[in-house]
C-alpha cells in the first residue's frame, strides 16, 4: 500500500490554523474562569471580631461583633461555657445576656440593659457592628459592671460563622483572628 501524501493548500493551513487558534482560546477561557473563581473566594471574606466598650461619661457599657471583612458573615452557631459544660445560646433564645445573668444572677439586678439576639442565619453584613448588649448603669451598679467585665475577659466562647460561599470560619476567647474550619 502507497502513503498517501497530504496535499497542503491555503484552505487547509486556513483550517488547521482556525482549529489551533479556536483550541488556543478554549485552554485560555479556561484558565481566565480559574482565575476568576479563586478572585472570587478571595474578594468574599468576613472578618468578625468581639469588642467591648465602656464609656464612663455616659455610663454605659456594651458588648458588640464587628464585621471587618467583605461580605456578610452568617452565624451557625454560639457556644460558651460554664464550668467545663458547654452552652449553645440558643439554649437562651439567642440571648447573650440571659446566659450571663444565668453564669452569674447578680447581673440581672442590672435594671437597664438592652438586648439582641445571635441566631443560627443571622447574617452581620460587612463593615458593620452588631451590638449583642448595652447596660446603662448608675454609680452603685459600678460593682456589678467589674464583675461582669472580669467575666468577660475570663469567658470561653467560639462563634462559627461562614460567607455566602460557604467558607467556614470560628473566632474565640483564645485569639483575636478569625481560624478557617474545614
């Protein structure tokens, strides 16, 4: 049997040329939407911290999460404990401070405090601060605001939180930065 011999015409160097071209494209479309996608992870990324405030002027005191990060971060879930025992603050109706007030029921001879709740899809959009309580005292609750700020600072706590792409993230009493889970 003879080889056949390929015949090289400008309409097949045309052909093979858009074929290669069309081939060189799809590999790049593909690369470009990688690319995209991983800037995409990138640019979404809640970064949630607790802060405390006191302002002695106007005598008040409060707890609040702070959202530094870009996009909102979506709690799962808030835990603390209470002698080596484990509470979710659903357990409370997403009340902080009842689980506070149950640690310790001094505070709740606290008479001026207001209240919001952290449920499991409560989103914190970016940049923002969410206040979890305000006490607004007078002199003689100067007593119960120290204690209720040692607790504060001894209280072992983790909000799990994730972005709207699902990345997973937990903060706690043991470090200021937000640790990726997964």
């Amino acid at each position: 049997m003879a080889k056949r011999k390929i015949i090289w015409n400008s309409e097949r160097i045309l052909s093979l040329s858009a074929m290669s071209i069309s081939f060189i494209t799809l590999i790049i479309f593909i690369y470009q939407t990688n690319l995209m996608s991983k800037q995409n992870y990138l640019s979404i990324l809640p970064y949630l911290q607790t802060s405390t405030s006191y302002d002695g002027e106007h005598m008040q005191f409060s707890l609040s999460v702070l959202n530094h990060g870009v996009g909102p971060a979506i709690i799962e879930s808030v835990t603390s404990e209470i002698e080596g025992e484990e509470h979710d603050i659903q357990d409370f109706d997403g009340h902080f401070w009842d689980f506070l007030v149950f640690r310790d029921s001094i505070l709740g001879s606290l008479k001026d405090v207001s209240t919001s709740t952290l449920h499991p899809g409560d989103a914190i959009p970016a940049n923002t601060k969410y206040t979890i309580f305000i006490v607004r005292f007078v002199e003689e609750d100067r007593p119960k605001l120290l204690r209720l700020i040692n607790m504060l600072e001894t209280l072992p706590y983790e909000i799990k939180y994730k972005s709207i792409q699902n990345e997973r993230w937990m903060i706690s009493e043991e470090g200021n930065e937000p640790i990726k889970l997964d």
